[in-house]
C-alpha cells in the first residue's frame, strides 16, 4: 500500500488532465476503443472509448519549458510484481502557436537514477532546443518527483538526516550549512547514501542510533559511525517483519509510516504504525520484535508518546485517534473528529494524518477534517486555528513554544497562537510538505527544517519569524 492520499495531495498542485494526450503504454498509437486497453487495472469496463483522463493509474504533470506548456504522461503499471516501477514508452505533447507534435520518449525510473534517460538529443534538435534544455529539463522533473519524507536531528544537534522517497539518506553538518561566509557548496549533504530500493516514510533517533524503516524492517545506523566517516554506511543491526511471503500479493509488503522511541523506559523500544493498521513494537537491545496489535482498520499515519511514555497516539485512515495504554496495549480513548460538526469536511473525508500533544491535555489533530485543538478530559474539540484555504489538508503538526506549527497541501507554513490566531505565514521551496523537525538539543543551532516535495530543505530561525537558507542535495 502506498501513501494514496499524499500522492493525491501532491497532484493537487502539479497535475492537470488533458483530452488531448493518449497513454501510449495502456493503449496502442492512436487507439480509442477497448481493444487497445492493455493496462492490468482496468478503470470502467462500460466505457466506450479509452481515455487517460479515465485511467486510474497513469498521471499527468505539467511543466513550463522554454514559455511553453508542456505535458507529460506517465503510466505506472509496468514491472510491479519485480518490486520497481518502471515509466517507459511516455508520450509527451509540446502545445503551443503551432499545431501539437506527438513524440514516445523514453524514460526509465531505476534504483539511482531518476529520469535520467529522458530523450536524446537529436529529439530535441529536431524541436529546436538547445542541448542545455537536457540537463534543465532531468533536474526540473527529478525536482518534481522528489518527496523528503521525514528529517532527524542528532542527539547532539550538530547533524541533521533526512530520507527520501527513493530509499536515499542525507547527512547535513549543521556548523558548515548555518556557518556565517556560507557558500553554495556548504548547503549540499556532507553524506549521501543509497539505504534502500523503497520510499523511506520515517525516521526516528536514540542517542546512539539513527532509525528507519523501509518495506518489512527496521533498520539502525550508528551516529558515530554516519558522523565520523564517510565510508560507514552499514546498518548496524536490521529487524525483519513477519509477513505473507506471496511476493504477487501488494499486501504481502509492510509500509511503515511513523517511528517513536521510547528511551526513558528499559528496554528501549520502538514504536511502529504501518500501513496495514498494525502497531509493532521493537525491543533494541535484543533486536527483535515483541509484540504487535491491530490497531485501525486502515493505514496508520502516525504515532507519538505522551503521559511520560506511558500513552500511544496513533492517527489513521479510518478516521479515528486512538489513545493505547501501553501497560495493556488496551485503547482507552478514541476520537472521531469526522463525527463534530465543527471539524467534520466530508467532502475532503474522515482520514486524520497528522497529531501533536503536550503536557497539558491538549491535542492537536486534522487532516479531512479541519486541524483542531482537543481538550483529552472533555474530548471536545475547543478550538480550530484560522487557515486562509478553506481546503487545507495538514500532513504534519507540532507544539512548540506555545505555538502550533503546521505544514500542508501548500508552500506555506503555518504558526498559530494557542488561541487559534495566525501569527506568521512562511513561503517555503516546496509545494507540498510533509515534515518539520525543530532542533532543541543544541544551543547554537537552534534551527526548524522543513521539507517536502523537491530537492531541498528550507531552514528557519527558531523564533519562526522568516526563511534563513535552503539545503540542497
């Protein structure tokens, strides 16, 4: 299962549909009837003409070359069951003064590269572009298909790792990136490293171990080793997922979604929410797993500690937050903001991906329904912070300095006042984000980083007053 709903987000603000392209992968050159339908997942078999803006699978995206519109068309059907999707025979229509040209070009998404064999150069001569437009055009679609799902900074705060959705770590040295005669060259990771062949949703820390997780497993670096030399990139132990070995069958793969560490309690352990509604439990120090529960009929979005790690909040799917005492793992409170009138958007639905919480009985959730402040005593919603877009869909929150931090389907980033007021609105790099982590171990790098989709981080001050710089990688 994939994150369905942040992919929509994302094409929220970067796809369009158009009548006018023809999916060249599901449907031969010119075909129009459902005779030339090749694709596995069929959209509507009553149909009586193929069309891409009925295909359930293939993507549009949109892009402003050389001041003329261009889109693009992508199916994402081929090669599923080898575990890599592979984007080939791509139709790309150039409209603009003169009459369309239609031209296959071919593209290959594989393990290191992205988009890196978009079209040969004679192609491009033939339109009357420069060779330049080459390198511009590989580095504009691999911005667009970059997500930086989660960032973690080291239990020191000099470092900062962030991973992405092609399995990539990246390691920042925060005194070379924050330092005052910065250069561009200073912005880019001082490591960067291939962890794995699948998206990484999250990442956690210990004060030791940098954790993340990608299909079927937990897996542990050392900070020492990622922080002290460049050649270290081993796993220093990984933990296997128990699950259905039909490799044909999508739900035979584990997704996990959010990490949490509980490190005041022994043994250490971490908290896992997936994407079949399971939470499993980790024990550090013996590496294995010790326990798992379902927890939600639907994928789970999030998890976080509260209660001096004694409580589990887990977001999900389905709509509910559920609050788990961890010395049962029995749920003792479950709320349902799609059910309040005052939170409840069914036309957005009733998924919740994002939570926050403090010391004082305060939660802070949203996603379908609109972000909302909870009292946990009352399990009532108290309050809704003020957002511009009726139709903002958060992806992350955070409570920090009695302020409400929110990043979502737009380039802005939000801080409220415990009284639901709009103090500052921040223009980020990305059209959509997923992640902000605050840094509060480190008195001079006091930063917050945001990141979403593209290639680059955005760092703010730590009184979320303006945009400092942008990491790059």
């Amino acid at each position: 299962m994939f994150k369905k709903f942040f992919l929509l987000l994302t094409a929220y603000e970067l796809f369009i549909t158009s009548e006018a392209i023809k999916c060249y992968v599901c449907v031969s050159a010119g075909g129009s009837s459902l005779t030339d339908f090749k694709c596995p997942i069929p959209f509507d078999i009553n149909a009586g003409s193929v069309s891409v803006d009925d295909c359930r699978v293939c993507t549009t995206m949109t892009m402003n070359l050389n001041q003329t519109n261009t889109a693009f068309r992508f199916c994402s059907n081929g090669e599923y069951a080898k575990g890599s999707h592979y984007f080939t025979n791509i139709s790309m229509k150039f409209s603009g003064q003169n009459s369309p040209l239609n031209f296959t070009i071919r593209t290959q998404v594989i393990a290191d590269n992205c988009f890196r064999d978009l079209c040969n150069s004679s192609e491009y001569l033939k339109l009357n572009y420069h060779k330049s437009m080459y390198s511009q055009t590989d580095n504009n679609l691999k911005s667009l298909y970059t997500t930086v799902f989660a960032q973690k900074f080291s239990p020191d705060g000099n470092h900062l790792a962030a991973c992405d959705n092609f399995g990539t770590l990246f390691l920042y040295k925060l005194s070379s990136v924050l330092s005052a005669d910065n250069i561009e060259k200073q912005k880019l990771p001082y490591l960067k490293f291939k962890s794995h062949n699948c998206s990484l949703y999250t990442l956690e820390s210990t004060s030791e171990l940098l954790l993340c997780s990608p299909l079927n497993e937990l897996v542990a670096y050392r900070w020492r080793d990622l922080t002290h030399s460049k050649d270290s990139t081993r796993p220093f132990f990984s933990i296997k997922m128990p699950r259905n070995n039909d490799c044909f069958n999508i739900n035979s793969n584990i997704e996990t979604n959010s990490l949490v560490c509980d490190s005041k309690n022994d043994p250490k352990k971490v908290y896992a929410g997936c994407g079949n509604g399971e939470i499993f439990i980790y024990d550090l120090e013996s590496t294995k797993i010790i326990s798992k529960f379902t927890a939600h009929r639907d994928c789970i979005y999030q998890v976080l500690l509260k209660n001096n790690n004694n409580e589990l909040i887990s977001t999900s799917e389905d709509g509910e937050v559920k609050i788990w005492d961890l010395r049962s793992n029995q749920n003792c409170v479950s709320i349902k903001p799609h059910e309040s009138s005052e939170c409840s958007r069914p036309n957005l639905g009733k998924f919740i991906t994002c939570a926050a919480v403090d010391d004082d009985n305060w939660l802070i959730c949203g996603g379908g329904p609109r972000l909302a402040m909870w009292h946990l005593r009352s399990l009532k919603p108290m309050g809704i912070p003020e957002f511009t877009d009726q139709l903002f869909v958060p992806n992350v929150c955070k409570i920090h300095s009695n302020q409400i931090i929110t990043g979502g389907n737009t380039n802005s980033l939000f801080i409220h006042d415990f009284e639901n007021k709009l103090k500052t609105e921040i223009k980020t790099s990305s059209n959509c984000i997923y992640d902000i982590s605050i840094n509060t171990s480190s008195k001079s790098n006091r930063i917050v980083s945001i990141a979403g989709n593209g290639t680059s981080i955005d760092v703010c001050s730590s009184n979320l007053t303006y945009k400092a710089l942008t990491l790059n990688f």
